[in-house]
C-alpha cells in the first residue's frame, strides 16, 4: 500500500463514488489496510514447474490391498518380494491361472430376471515391460501348478492312446478313441486347438511366452493371413459352442470354445505386435499390465481393460 495515509484519504475524497463511497460511513480503513498488507505478506512466489523425465526410472506403486481374495494377495506379495519382481503382474497372473482352472460349467448369471446370459471365469493378460522384468518367470511362477496338472493329463492321454492303438482293427471299431482332455495349450496352430478343445469342454490356458512371435504366426500357415486366426482367438473369450467344417479333416462340434490366455511382451515390440494383427484386436480384450522388478524400477505400470 506505500501510500501516506493522508494521500490516501486525498483518493478518498476525490473519488466519492469509488472508494469514497464504500469509506463514507466511517469504516476503519486502517483495519483494511493492515488486513491487505498482511495477506501479500502471507503470499508465497509460485513454485518453478519441474519438467517431467520421460526416461525416469522409478519404482512401481504397491499392490492395493483389499481387492483381491486374501489368498491371491498374500501370495502375490510374498512371492514377489522373494522374487524381486512386481506383485502385480504376480496377482493378475495368478487371476488368470485361476480362471482357467475354474470349470466353465460354474457361470454367473449376470441379470436376474435373463437366465440366458451367463459368464464364465475368462481373463486374457498381458505382461508388459522392459527386458529383465521377470515378466516370463512370473508367469511361469503363477502357471507351475496348472502345468503340472496338464502334464498329467496329457501322459494319461498318450498311454490311453498307446493302449489303443496296439488293439487290433476289429477291437478299435468297437471301443471309443480316447479324449485328449488338456488344462494348457502354448505351441499350436488353430487346427490342433481345435482338437484338444473338441475334448475339454471346461476351458484351457493358453500360455505365450512372447505375444508378438505369436501374433507374427498367425499369417505363417497357409494363405488364410491373420484375419481368419483372430477371429477365432476373438470368439474363445466370448466362449460358447463353435463348428469346424472342413473338406480333409470333417467336421465337428466343440462344445465350449473357451480359453484363457496369459502371456507377455518386451515394451519396444508391443506396438509392433499390435499392428500384426488386423483391427488392433490388442485395445478391447488384453488386460495390460506393466511389470518391473523391484529392485530395478524400470518402466512405467499401467492397466488396460477386458
């Protein structure tokens, strides 16, 4: 205000319908003045922006508790800092083992009043990050049971199938060809997915180390490019019944196509394994998860949608 307060009273004067006018009925101005002096005083300068790295490195933010079953969190937690690794790609890992676990004859109906739709547990997920995140042992790490049990399964199968076929023609018309009943499937055209599924009406994992190889094979077999293989791939994750049709192999029916899918990508190719396939089939069905170690803090989290 550095103003003389007779100078002020001057203004006052000289101006009876400004200031003058809000003065007139003896306010105490020496209130106001010391009031404004005091709040400028009180003002701090603005801080300067601090312009934000792009290439920081920085630790990722914790696994929110609460959110998940108590089981799944305390081992998502415990595992990773045994691992050095993030315990979120841990816990949406182990969400997906979990699904596809799960029979899909267990559904949810999702209207009270529709007991025509129904879901299953289904998750697809993508782990995403810079090179020596973890992201293939976490999911290995998450999968190891599951694996285990498909091992079984399928050394059943080949022994079933070894009995089989030492039987003779006339005793194989008589008896069933045996199911090749699996829980995972990871190296595999969508010919021999369509085999295993025709025989495991609950639903499998389908487990991909790296998802742009992967999407890379879809155009690799025959001339039917990419197109014919994701729409495939795009009707396992809504499940339901599917017919295959074809001149040299028959036909037949699979009751459920139904597959989870878990799997990760180094972050230099994720775009390129997005481009691979047509209509970017990778925006509306992946849950992305951004991983990092740790005790690297490399990378940046972020989650996408299913």
């Amino acid at each position: 205000m550095g103003r003389p307060n007779d100078t002020i009273k001057e203004i006052i004067d000289a101006h009876p319908n400004g200031v003058g006018q809000r003065y007139a009925d003896g306010k105490d101005l020496e209130a106001d003045i010391k009031r404004i002096a005091r709040k400028k005083d009180d003002e701090k300068p603005a801080e300067p922006a601090v312009p934000l790295d792009l290439w920081a490195k920085f630790e990722p933010p914790p696994l929110p508790s609460g959110l998940l079953p108590s089981k799944i969190e305390r081992y998502a937690i415990a595992q990773g800092e045994m691992m050095g690794c993030d315990a979120g790609g841990l816990a949406m890992s182990v969400l997906t083992v979990c699904a596809a676990a799960i029979s899909d004859r267990i559904e949810l109906q999702i209207k009270r009043h529709d007991p025509h739709w129904k879901e299953a547990a289904r998750i697809w997920t993508a782990l995403v990050g810079l090179p020596s995140t973890k992201k293939s042992p976490i999911m290995r790490q998450a999968a190891r049971g599951l694996i285990h049990l498909d091992i079984e399964l399928y050394r059943a199968y080949a022994e079933a199938m070894a009995q089989y076929e030492a039987l003779p023609e006339q005793e194989k018309k008589m008896v069933s060809r045996p199911r090749q009943k699996r829980l995972r499937i990871e190296d595999t055209t969508i010919e021999a997915a369509q085999v295993v599924l025709m025989d495991s009406p609950d639903g499998v994992l389908c487990l991909q180390d790296e998802l742009s190889g992967w999407f890379g094979a879809m155009d690799k077999y025959g001339n039917r490019g990419a197109a014919k293989d994701r729409g495939f791939w795009m009707q396992s994750f809504n499940g339901g019944g599917y017919a295959v049709n074809r001149i040299g192999r028959g036909a037949g029916i699979i009751s459920n196509l139904s597959i989870c899918i878990a799997g990760w990508n180094p972050t230099r190719t994720a775009a390129q394994a997005d481009g691979r396939c047509p209509g970017r089939w990778l925006d509306p069905t992946l849950v992305s998860h951004r991983v990092e170690a740790c005790h690297h803090g490399e990378g940046r989290a972020t989650a996408g949608r299913c």
